[in-house]
C-alpha cells in the first residue's frame, strides 16, 4: 500500500477517535459557564476535525484514483512491451519461414530439371522382386546422364539407345 494513502487514513482513523471522546457535552446534569465554554470550544474543535475529516477522505480518494492510473499505466506499458516481443518473434518466423519458402523453391528448380532431363528415358522396368533378379534401362545416346554408369555399367548399345542393367541390389 502506499505510504502517503496510509498516513492520510492514520490521520483520519485518529481524528474520529477524538470525535468520540469529545462526546455530547449535554450529558451532565449542571451546565456552569465553564461547561458552556468548554462546549463551544469543544463543539468548534468537533466542527474543525469534520473538516479535516472530510478534507482527508477527499484525498484518500484522490490518491486512490492515482494509484489506479498507475497500474493501469503500468498495464498497458506491459501489454506494449509484451506487444512488440510478439511482433518481433512474428518477424524472425516471418524471415525463416521465406527462407525455407525460397530453400524449398530451390529443390522444386532442382527437381523440375531433375525431371526433364529425366524425360528422355523411355522404359525403366524394375522387378524387385529378389535381390538377384536384374532391371534393364534404356535411354537415349543424346539424353545419356554421365552419373547413370557410376550405377550401371552400359550393358549395350543398341541404335540411338544405350541399355544399363542394375541389379535389384543398386536399386
């Protein structure tokens, strides 16, 4: 709790307690001169401390509206902070997730010359259906792809085509 809000209600918690123990002067059964005065003065001191009392509870509240902007301040400043954490982690995801996108562009380039100059290829049986058994492939002499032979060795060739035999084992 704050210590000014604190004070401000000691103050008034003992203000009330004099109030009390001022009391009704009317009570005793002979009123002197004396009495009459100690009533006015008492009666003017009970009038002064409701007006500190009312001056207090006016900044009690005061100072409780203030202390609620604060942390409603202080709220939203956090929720800026939390705010902007978000939009940065958000950015770097952004940033790798084009990264991939390009990377995976990249493989789809690949794979599409992969693929047409794969084209050519007219027959690839393949039976593996015992690791012995043989596949033969047959391409083209202007399609031949230089790393086919570090797999098959050319079997034959036949025409236009040159024929690869790969074991069940390669494949």
């Amino acid at each position: 709790m704050d210590e000014k809000l604190q004070n401000l209600r000691q103050q008034y918690g003992d203000i009330q307690q004099q109030a009390i123990e001022l009391g009704d002067p009317m009570d005793s059964p002979v009123i002197s001169l004396k009495d009459i005065k100690k009533q006015r003065e008492d009666s003017q001191r009970l009038a002064d401390l409701r007006s500190l009392a009312a001056n207090l509870q006016r900044e009690i509240g005061k100072r409780e509206e203030e202390l609620e902007q604060v942390a409603a301040q202080q709220a939203i400043e956090q929720a800026r902070e939390r705010v902007a954490a978000a939009e940065e982690g958000l950015e770097q995801l952004m940033i790798e997730f084009n990264e991939l996108t390009d990377k995976q562009h990249e493989i789809f380039e690949k794979a599409l010359e992969i693929s047409r100059r794969m084209a050519p290829i007219v027959n690839l049986a393949y039976s593996p259906y015992l690791k012995k058994q043989s596949t033969a492939m047959f391409t083209r002499k202007d399609y031949y792809l230089p790393s086919v032979p570090r797999i098959a060795p050319i079997k034959a060739k036949a025409g236009d085509y040159y024929i690869f035999e790969i074991s069940g084992e390669a494949l």
